[in-house]
C-alpha cells in the first residue's frame, strides 16, 4: 500500500515536470542525418520512441526468461532432474553410505553429483564408496572431479584419499598424500593424527619421537595416549639399539646400553616397562652389579612387583648385599608375594636352604605364582626331598594349567 503511493505521488511530480518543459520546450526538435537520408521529428516525441524501444527490449528479455524457467520447470517435473529431486537422491546416497551400501551410494551419489550446486560431498562419498567396493580406479577419478569442481575442498580431498590410501596398507603414498595435505594446514589435527597412525605402523621411532611435541602443542591427542605413545618409543628404541648391539664384546655392551639409557630423559627411565627392559638386558650381558643398583633405587622410590621378580634373579659378584637389602625391605613389605619369591631365590644363592623354603612357601600362602611352585619343588628336589617335590611340580603345573575339574572321572 505504502509502495504504490509512493509509486503514485511520484508519477505526479515527474509528470508535472514533463508537463512544463513540454510547454516550453515545445518548439524543440530532433535532426537525424544519415548520408543523404535526414529525419526530422519533435525531441519529445522522440523520446518516447527510445523510452518505448527500451520498454519492448526490457519486456522481450523478461519474456524470454520466464519462458525459459517454465520449460526447466516443466522438465523438472516431467523428468524429475531438477534440484529438488537431485538434493533428495544426495540425501539418500549419503544414508546409504553412512549404512555401508557401497554399492547403492556410489550410484545415488554418482547421478546426482552434477544437478547439485556443490557436488563435491557426492564426489568424495562416492569416491571412498567405489574404493570400498575395490575399485580404486574409479576412486581416483571420482577424486578427480571432487577436486576439479571446488576451490575450496582440497584439504577435504587429501584426507578421503590419505585415509582410502592407509586402509590398503600404502603407506609410503599415505605419507605422500599428507605432505600435500600439510601444505594447505600444516597442523591440522586429522593430518597429525593419520602421521601418527603411518609412523606406528611403519616403526618410524625417529619421526614419531619429532611427531610427540607438534602432537601435544595442539593437543592432538588425549595426554595419556601421548604418554603411552612416549614409552613405546623410548622402548621400542631401546629395544632395537639392545638388537644391534648383541655381535659386540659385553663391556662394548654396557658402555653403549649406558649411552642409550643417557639419552631417555629422567622421568622416562623410571617407568616399570622401560627400567624392566634396560635392568634384564643389563642381567643379560652379566651387568648385575649395574642392574641391582638401579632396581634398589627404584624399588625405594615405587614397588613394584615385575622390578621384584627381576632383583630376585640378580648374580651379584657379592651375593650377600641383594640379600641384605631385600632383608631390608621386610619390615614395610611383609606381605609381599613378589618379595617372599625374590628372598627365597638371593637365599640359594647365599645356600640358605631353610630360609629359602621358608620365603617360597609364604610367597605361595600369599599368592600362589608358578615361578615360586617351581623354585621350591627344585629347591626340594635338591634337598633330597622328592616327594615333597613332586607334589609342589604338579600344584604349580596345574596352576598355570587349564584342566577339566575332576568330577569323579578319576576312580
């Protein structure tokens, strides 16, 4: 309503205008020269005539186009092709790919992807629905057009076929796939993880170790994983230098473990798994001495049972001070099974036969481990005590065993 007076109040105005410089501009005239062609007419009449010519031009123009957008209209309803319905088959081919029907989302998908506006979702699903279905060319091409059809989508692209290239088991071209994925975000969170998925798989310790800080700067992933991740390296690695090492001489041995154990930083070193692995290669090469140093340290610092087991195998050049120690230990750790097991065995060493039945029998009261049935039926069996013997062999041998539970099948 508004609209249309205004409309109307201005019609009045240019009209009244008009209407004045018509008056006095009524003399007024137009001269068109054309070669020797001349045409003569009133300036307002022709005007009109251009205004007019402008209006049919405008008016054709806008004809034209809604003729036009009936016809695609009535094509879309005929043939059902329009947006629309191509919108509806993306949906569908989606919910077909978020159901792992490969084969039905890789069609819907396909037949849609050029009647959408952004046909690169469609591309990408389809892409990772052919290469489901074993056809990696088509997935390829299919990538190809994703990439083809935006500007914007190439992170996105990168990722569908580093994931589709890591699934095969490809990954120096995983690898590959990142590095240009990197260049467009270099610290995405999805990139660092799949590096870190490639490195693990590949046992690049060297790069995973450089990986660990740009993982926790952006705080990739959970702070436990990366601890975990931290101990797997420094213990895969000390693993491997223990493997290189095994053709060199013992006290080449030693000096290089010691390198390696200097390179792990201090908090690192008194991890169960990482001073377990370091102390029994130490016992390996004859380092007991170095070995039960480092386990007494530790062992005042945490309790633990594996590190334990371990001091209870140590061949000190002095049997006795192990002893002593351990003996040490009894008056907070009583009721330690680990302990019990680890004085009966530093007790054979010192040949204490008595005391060493002692400790294996409360160790087995306490917690009853195959290791400790076997070190007192050897250590029975030595005594010339047999029968005794036999019967501890067969409790711990049936301890680590599953067995069918006698019913009475046994009369």
């Amino acid at each position: 309503m508004i609209r249309g007076l205004l409309f109307f109040c201005t019609f009045l105005i240019v009209g009244s205008i008009a209407y004045q410089a018509l008056e006095k501009g009524g003399n007024s005239y137009l001269l068109i020269v054309w070669n020797k062609t001349s045409i003569e007419m009133n300036l307002w009449f022709a005007l009109l005539i251009i205004f007019s010519l402008l209006f049919i031009k405008w008016f054709i123009i806008k004809f034209l186009r809604g003729s036009f957008d009936g016809v695609k209209y009535t094509k879309q309803k005929i043939f059902g092709v329009g947006d629309e319905k191509a919108q509806a088959k993306t949906v569908d081919g989606l919910i077909d790919f978020i159901e792992e029907n490969w084969a039905l989302a890789r069609k819907k998908l396909t037949q849609s992807a050029n009647k959408v506006k952004a046909p690169t979702i469609n591309y990408l699903a389809a892409a990772r629905s052919a290469y489901e279905l074993g056809d990696e060319q088509d997935a390829l091409e299919l990538l190809h057009k994703a990439e083809t059809s935006t500007d914007r989508g190439g992170l996105a692209i990168a990722l569908t076929q580093a994931r589709m290239q890591f699934s095969n088991q490809q990954y120096e071209q995983t690898l590959a796939t990142l590095e240009r994925a990197s260049n467009i975000s270099a610290e995405h969170p999805v990139i660092l993880n799949l590096r870190l998925e490639v490195y693990t798989q590949l046992k690049d310790w060297a790069e995973l170790k450089k990986l660990l800080p740009i993982l926790q700067k952006n705080n990739a992933v959970p702070t436990e994983k990366l601890h975990e991740l931290e101990l797997d390296i420094h213990k895969a690695q000390l693993s491997e230098q223990i493997e290189k090492q095994k053709s060199s001489s013992s006290d080449d041995k030693e000096q290089s473990l010691k390198s390696i154990w200097s390179q792990i930083p201090s908090n690192i070193q008194q991890e169960e798994c990482i001073l377990s692995v370091y102390c029994a290669e130490l016992m390996a090469i004859g380092a007991h001495n170095s070995a039960e140093k480092l386990l007494a340290n530790a062992l005042e610092a945490k309790w633990i049972g594996q590190w334990l087991d371990l001091y209870g195998l140590l061949l000190c050049s002095d049997a006795k001070r192990p002893l002593q120690t351990a003996e040490k230990w009894l008056g907070k750790h009583a009721n330690s099974a680990h302990l019990l097991l680890a004085l009966g065995r530093l007790c054979i060493q010192n040949q204490q036969w008595g005391r060493a039945v002692d400790f294996f029998e409360k160790s087995i009261e306490l917690q009853p481990r195959t290791e400790a049935y076997a070190e007192l039926a050897r250590l029975l069996d030595h005594m010339d005590e047999h029968q005794k013997s036999h019967a501890y062999y067969k409790q711990g041998l049936l301890k680590s065993s599953k067995v069918l539970i006698d019913s009475g099948y046994f009369k």
